[in-house]
C-alpha cells in the first residue's frame, strides 16, 4: 500500500506528465525514469539523467555504473531498498549526451519538490551536473566529499528548505578511470560520519 510520501511522489510524476515537461526529449526516450527507492529515506541522491538501461527499464542507475553504487552502498551497510535515487532530468538524453541547462532547468522544480516531500537528512549528488543544480559556482574537482549547507525557497514560494548537499564524482567517471574509483569509495565511507553528525 502506498503510503502518504508514495502519493506525493506519484501526483509529481503524473504532473510531469501532465504538464508535458521537455517535449522533445520524452519523444526520443522510451519512458520518464522518474525515482527508485524508500520515500522515507535519510539520503537521496541524484544523478544527471537516464542512461539506456534506466530507460528501458525505468528505473535509476541500473546500468554499470549503478552496479559499482550498489557496490559502494555494501560499503557503508546500506541497500537501495534505504536511500531513495533519482536524476536532474527524467527522460534519456539522446546518444547519452549532457542534459542541457534548459532541461534541467524545466525538470529542476519537480526535482525539489521531490526532495521537499522525502525530506531527507542529505542529499548526495552524482557528478557536476547534479552539484551544478544546487551549488552552480563550485568545482567537483575541489570540493567533492565536503558537505555544504544550503537554503532554498520551498517549491511553493513559501519559506525555506534547507539541505546538506554532498557532492561526489559520478559513478560512471570512476568506470573509466581507476583512480577515481578510489576517491569516490573514500569519499563514500564518509556519508555515514556525516549522517551521525546532523544527528547529534
């Protein structure tokens, strides 16, 4: 049975729908990936957009790069059945390419109000197009694994939300570059020293 959070989250996709968001993207792809996971979660985190597998089963990261989250998920004694994942944009871009400023831009609001229903304690995002979102002037280079504070106005102009963003490589870069895989699996043990602090 869904629960309230569930409900929420399933009226935000049928808006996206409803409201016919990236048009031209939604021609190109097989189906809007719009999130996996626990509605209750304490961690969300957001990748860029749908690959070929996410788009053809409409699910997340379930791809090779999903398969090294699940890995780096073992590690900090977590399963995806805990966090809740979703993308910026919602539809596949096509040939994989960059989502656009523009698509993120029009998919932006249905991902905070996404955040805004899950309320969770942080927010870890996948890559430089996901960091961008919420923090557009800093580099991953310089600040990935470094928790940052956030405000920003609710979804329905009333108020503030706050979140701590943790920004890490995308799975994906650490495929291609062995290195990267090492940064990202240290930066990864730190999510639950970071969860164990906003809880004090």
């Amino acid at each position: 049975m869904a629960t309230g959070k569930q409900r929420q989250l399933d009226d935000i996709k049928a808006k996206i729908l409803a409201n016919k968001v990236c048009p031209q993207l939604a021609k190109t792809a097989t189906q809007l990936v719009f999130g996996d996971g626990n509605p209750d979660a304490d961690i969300v985190f957001i990748g860029e957009a749908p690959g070929k597998n996410e788009d053809l089963k409409g699910v997340p990261f379930v791809g090779a790069a999903g398969n090294f989250l699940n890995e780096m998920l073992d590690t900090i004694k977590l399963r995806r059945e805990d966090i809740y994942i979703t993308n910026i944009v919602k539809y596949r871009p096509p040939d994989n390419r960059d989502p656009s400023p523009e698509e993120k831009k029009e998919f932006l609001p249905y991902l905070q109000a996404q955040l805004e229903v899950i309320q969770p304690k942080v927010v870890v995002t996948l890559g430089r197009h996901s960091m961008n979102c919420f923090l557009p002037d800093l580099q991953i280079s310089k600040v990935h694994g470094q928790p940052k504070r956030i405000r920003l106005r609710a979804s329905n102009g009333q108020g503030e939300v706050t979140l701590v963003i943790l920004p890490l490589f995308h799975p994906a870069a650490a495929l291609y570059n062995g290195s990267m895989r090492q940064t990202l699996i240290d930066d990864f043990v730190t999510i639950p020293i970071i969860m164990q602090k906003i809880a004090t």
